[in-house]
C-alpha cells in the first residue's frame, strides 16, 4: 500500500524479503534444494546441464525476486514465463512430487535455520506447493 510499483513482477508485500533474511535465505535455499536434487536419480537426469550451479543459480534468483529481494533474474533471463521454460520438460505427477520433496527438505531446515517467523515459512511452503502444481504439464491417462 503505498508503495511504488515495483519491477520484479512479485505480489509479495514489501519487508517480505528483510524477514526471510534476504539473499542469504534464498542462496542457502536454492544449494539445499539442489543438494537434495543430486540425491534423486529420475529427477537429477532432467536437468540438461552437466553441472548444476548455474541451474541453483537462476533458481535463487527466480525465487529472491519473487519473495521482493533484487530484480537481477529479469535483468539477466527477461520475464520469468515458468510455465513456458518448462513446456520442454515433461513434468507428471511423480516429477513433480519429487520436486516437491526436494523443496520441503530445502524449506526445513533453511526456515529453522533463518528462524522465519511461521506465517512467513506457511507462505513460502504454499507458493512452492501450488507453483509445482502449476507447473505439471504431463498427466496420467485416465
Ligand atoms: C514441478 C516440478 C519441477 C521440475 C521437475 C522442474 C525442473 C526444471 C528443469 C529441468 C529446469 C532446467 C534447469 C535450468 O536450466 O535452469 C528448471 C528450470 C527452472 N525452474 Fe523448475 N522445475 C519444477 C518446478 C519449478 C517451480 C515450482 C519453480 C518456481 C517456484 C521452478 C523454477 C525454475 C527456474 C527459475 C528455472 C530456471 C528458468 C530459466 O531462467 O531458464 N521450477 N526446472
């Protein structure tokens, strides 16, 4: 309220990023996330990229621009348009729950770690819970 529109296409509200513990928070996330992607066979293969730093890397920046911290994702990778980066990864509901599963262990211990107030950390795991759905684009034929 109040506030300037800001360029980093976020519907956070502004003091968001300062409580997670700003880029800290999101580089301590994306490594964990990642770490844990490594430990997961099926999932690691769909990632093009031999080495994945640069992929942890984008993520970070995706996610600290999206949670109101600096807007270097846009400035290096334009609009985020996710769903379309994604078209070319078939992601079902088992690529997806292995994300998911991933993400939950990054969020516990970095959550405790930064000692982000609950209803923060609930707002984080939602994002992360909805956006992995909307990012399915293969289903089971039924
Ligand atoms: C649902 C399961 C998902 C799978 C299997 C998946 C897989 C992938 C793969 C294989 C890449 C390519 C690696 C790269 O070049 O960076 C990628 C990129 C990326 N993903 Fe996901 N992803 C999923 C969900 C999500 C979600 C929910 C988000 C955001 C909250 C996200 C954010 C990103 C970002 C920011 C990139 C880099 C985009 C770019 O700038 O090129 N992903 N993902």
């Amino acid at each position: 309220m109040g506030q300037p529109a800001s360029d980093n296409f976020s519907p956070i509200e502004p003091g968001v990023f300062e409580r997670f513990g700003g880029e800290a928070f999101f580089e301590d996330f994306a490594r964990e996330f990642y770490l844990g992607v490594e430990q997961v066979p099926a999932l690691r293969a769909m990632y093009p990229e031999a080495d994945l730093a640069p992929a942890q890397r984008r993520f970070q920046l995706f996610l600290q621009q999206y949670w109101g911290g600096p807007t270097t994702y846009s400035k290096e990778r334009g609009h985020p348009r996710l769903r379309m980066r994604h078209a070319e990864f078939p992601i079902d509901s088992a690529a997806r729950d292995s994300w998911l599963g991933c993400a939950r262990r990054a969020w516990e211990s970095t959550t405790s770690q930064h000692n982000v107030v609950e209803a923060d950390a609930a707002q984080l795991w939602a994002y992360l819970e909805a956006s992995a759905h909307a990012m399915t684009n293969t289903f089971d034929e039924f």
